[in-house]
C-alpha cells in the first residue's frame, strides 16, 4: 500500500538569501532525503523529481529545494562554487532536521553531478548524522580531499556510457573508507535519459536508503 505523502511548499531563510523548496512527507516517514541538484538545475529538476517520487512511494519524505537563488544560479562562478553549495546543504540540513515532525528522522542526501560533491562534503562535515549517501552520475572527485571523512555509507552510479565520470568515480570510490558500493548501469549516458534508465536509478536508491536506514533503526 502506498503511503499518503502531505506535499508543502517551504522557504529557508538562510542569513539575506531565501531559497524555495518542496517538503514531501509520507505517513510514518522511515527517513529523510535531501536533494542536492547539479549545476544548472533545480528543485523543479523532472529528474530528480522522479526519483523523488519513487522515494515517497516507498515512506521515505523528501526535501527538493535550491540551493542558489536565480541571481546566483545565472553567474557560471558560483553555479561550480562547491565551498558555497556545501555551505548552503549544511544550513539548510540544520534548518530541515528542526521540524519537530523530522527531528528523529534518519538523514540521506541524494547528489546528481555537482551536487554530489556538496552531498559528500556535508556528509563528512556532519559524520553519524547522516546515514546515507546516493550520487547519480556524480562528480565526487570535487570532493576528494573530504571522501576519507565522510562515515556514512554511500552508493555511487554512473552510466556505462558515461565514461569520463566513471573514472572519477573509481578515484573517489578508492579514497572512501565507509561501506560504498560503485554501480554501473550499462548502455546508461550522464542523465539516463535512455528507456527504463532513471527507473533503475529510483529503485538503486531506495533500496540502499532502506537497507541503512533500517540498519540505524535496528
């Protein structure tokens, strides 16, 4: 049975700058899950989204949101500013995870493409706090110098065609000393925009968000 989700339009004043976002809860939430968008994309990103939804589908809530404002987000500079992105997920984690409603909630972030590289950053930044790591077609190696602090277990996935990005994926994979998991989906480019593709993607991360999370909770 699938769970009800109460859907919320939510805005996060961080210091001058206030940053929109999409709080999805289902009933008897089994965790919490972050989205941290690449560059160029947002809390509207279709894909993203999808695997949102497959997320909630499943009792996970989900938190989409941006993490620049559409001033910033048009200054090619600070789209790449992973010092500003990181800084931004940490705050807005903070903010997230003092709604009464979520506070005992298990903690994910979901990276894609750049947004990976904040997601692992701020995973190492708050250690045990989070309990789980999805990066689709990331680019960990903008986190390198943080990988061997992050503690919580983290799936890697890249497409089979994606060939330049799986190559940074096993530099980084190597420099992780937390349970990790690199998956490899065949006939798959960077956005798995290929039939059936993101499907795979959504189911990945779910089951891995479950088997931790689970693991937290035992």
């Amino acid at each position: 049975m699938i769970p009800a989700v109460e859907h919320k339009k939510v805005e996060v004043q961080i210091d001058s700058t206030v940053l929109p976002g999409y709080l999805n809860v289902p009933y008897k939430a089994l965790g919490l899950i972050l989205f941290s968008h690449g560059s160029g994309s947002s809390r509207n990103s279709p894909r993203n989204t999808y695997v949102a939804s497959v997320l909630e589908k499943n009792g996970l809530a989900t938190f989409l949101f941006d993490l620049l404002t559409e001033k910033e987000d048009s200054t090619y500079e600070t789209r790449f500013n992973i010092d500003l992105l990181t800084e931004r997920l940490i705050k807005v984690t903070d903010w997230i995870t003092l709604k009464p409603e979520l506070q005992k909630l298990p903690i994910g972030y979901f990276g894609a493409s750049t947004g990976a590289a904040s997601a692992l950053r701020a995973a190492a930044h708050f250690g045990d706090k989070v309990s789980a790591v999805v990066s689709r077609g990331g680019r960990p190696d903008m986190a390198l110098s943080d990988l061997e602090k992050v503690t919580a277990p983290t799936l890697l996935l890249v497409g089979g065609w994606d060939h330049l990005v799986i190559e940074l994926n096993r530099e980084a994979y190597l420099k992780l000393n937390c349970n990790r998991k690199l998956k490899v989906i065949p006939e798959a480019t960077h956005l798995f925009e290929e039939p059936g593709k993101l499907e795979q993607v959504a189911l990945l991360s779910t089951k891995w968000f479950l088997k931790w999370f689970k693991n937290e909770n035992v």
